[in-house]
C-alpha cells in the first residue's frame, strides 16, 4: 500500500482507483488469512482427543459370553480409526463384577454425532444383555500424567483409585511434582489423571489411573512398580529430606482415597 502521506494528499480519480483497487484486495487477502487462522485454531481445539465416556454395566446372569461377543462386534462395526472405545471388567474392589464400556480417547464433539444404525445396535444386542447403571463423562490430563514407556505397563489391568481432595492449588503442585519424578525415572509403571466433567454427588475429584499388564505387578504400598521403578531412588536425589518430608506430609494432608478398582481387558 501506498504511505500514509500520499494517500492523503492524492485526488486524481485514477489515483484513488489504483488505491481502492489495491485496498479491497488487500482486505480480501486479508480477511482469507483471518478465517483461515480461526479456522486452523478451532481444528487445533476440536482434535484434542482427552475425553473419555465411561459407562457401568451389570450382566443378566448366564450372558457374560453373548455380551462380550455383542460389544466386540459393535466396536469392529462402529469404532474405526479415528474413534475408539473398549470394554474392562472389574476384577476387584468398588463395584466388583460389573462392566465398563469406555468410549475415547475422543473430541468432546463426537458426543453430538448422532449415528442411529450404532444406537439401535447399542440397544438391541447390549443392552437387551445388560443393564446401564451409570455413565459419567471425563477429561484426561496430559500435564499431569505420566506416560513413561515401561515394557510391564501394557494396560491390560489397571488400576483406578479415586482421591477426594481438600485444596485444587496444592494438588495441582503435588501431582505435578509427581509426574515431573515419574518421568525422569526408568521403568514405572505410566499412570493418568482424570477428572470428572459433570461431577455426581460423592463422586471423586479425581482419578489416578496406573496401566500394569497383570494383578501380580501391584504393589500396595507403591503407586509405581517397585521391581522395575526407581522413583524411591529419585526422589532422595532431587529432594532434601525436609522437601521429602513435606511433600508426603502434605500428600497425607490433601488426599483422601474414596474406593479403588481393579479392571482388566476384555478382548
């Protein structure tokens, strides 16, 4: 575009043509790049792929067979790619027995995608075997996950403890000082956080889910594998012994376990 100063002091037609002429197309080409960085931000939103659907299911006596086969071929069906979704069953602890049918990682906006043939599949040869008995939705969070590349953390079983917390900000540090020790050690056991989206009445503020590939890698005391993991070893390095201290003090402090889980993978 031409300066300031001979734009305003230009009054020929022609001139004033030309800088019309240019100033129309440089807000076209402009206006082209402002839709096409929304357009590019919003993509980068939406394929945020770190919400989960969980859903509890109880089994009619006698069809824990012809249940499986049922979800097995509904995710084949309807579960490409870009979509997934599976099936866990709880071994032990809070509401042994039951399954649960996961649905993500996914965008929130699959949520709305309303697809019939895969609804009336749902409920014709699922839930015509089991009965819903909760669905929630949630979030994972990457910043204080940990998902370190252990050769026994397959994720065949994990283990899922729900935490009631007293204060957002000191979990917020806990946690994170705890994935930043998880990462730089060798060997454990990777774990998520999770959230609840819609929180229920006595639900959990949050959820550590720790991925082991069989119930004989647990370690009570330990939410990392104690034969494969040096966190323990880590954490006298980094810290001091009055940080250590502190950091479990205020762990005991913050932290009430609500019920825990065990649940293995339906293949």
């Amino acid at each position: 575009l031409p300066s300031g100063g001979f734009f305003f002091s230009t009054h020929s037609l022609y001139l004033r043509g030309i800088i019309n002429h240019k100033s129309i197309k440089m807000k076209k080409i402009f206006a082209f790049l402002l839709t096409l960085f929304f357009v590019s931000y919003s993509f980068g939103q939406d394929a945020k792929k770190n919400v989960y659907e969980v859903s509890y299911l109880k089994v009619k006596t006698g069809f824990d067979k012809e249940f499986e086969s049922a979800v097995r071929n509904h995710i084949k069906s309807f579960y490409k790619d870009e979509n997934k979704a599976y099936l866990r069953k709880v071994t032990q602890g809070h509401r042994s027995g039951e399954y649960i049918w996961i649905n993500g990682p996914m965008k929130i906006s699959f949520m709305d995608q309303k697809n019939k043939k895969r609804a009336d599949d749902w409920d014709k040869n699922i839930l015509s075997k089991a009965e819903l008995k909760e669905s929630s939705i949630y979030r994972n969070h990457p910043d204080y996950s940990s998902m370190s590349k252990s050769e026994s953390g397959s994720g065949k079983v994990v283990f899922v403890r729900g935490f009631k917390q007293q204060n957002w900000k000191t979990t917020f540090h806990l946690l994170k000082r705890l994935k930043d020790v998880s990462d730089m050690s060798e060997g454990c056991n990777p774990y998520n956080v999770v959230t609840p989206i819609a929180k229920s009445e006595g639900e959990p503020d949050f959820y550590i889910v720790r991925h082991l590939s069989s119930m004989g890698e647990f370690d009570e005391d330990d939410l990392f594998d104690n034969k494969n993991c040096n966190v323990g070893q880590i954490f006298q390095n980094e810290m001091s012994k009055e940080e250590r201290e502190g950091l479990f003090q205020m762990w005991g402090d913050n932290f009430e376990v609500i019920y825990s889980q065990f649940r293995t993978l339906v293949e």
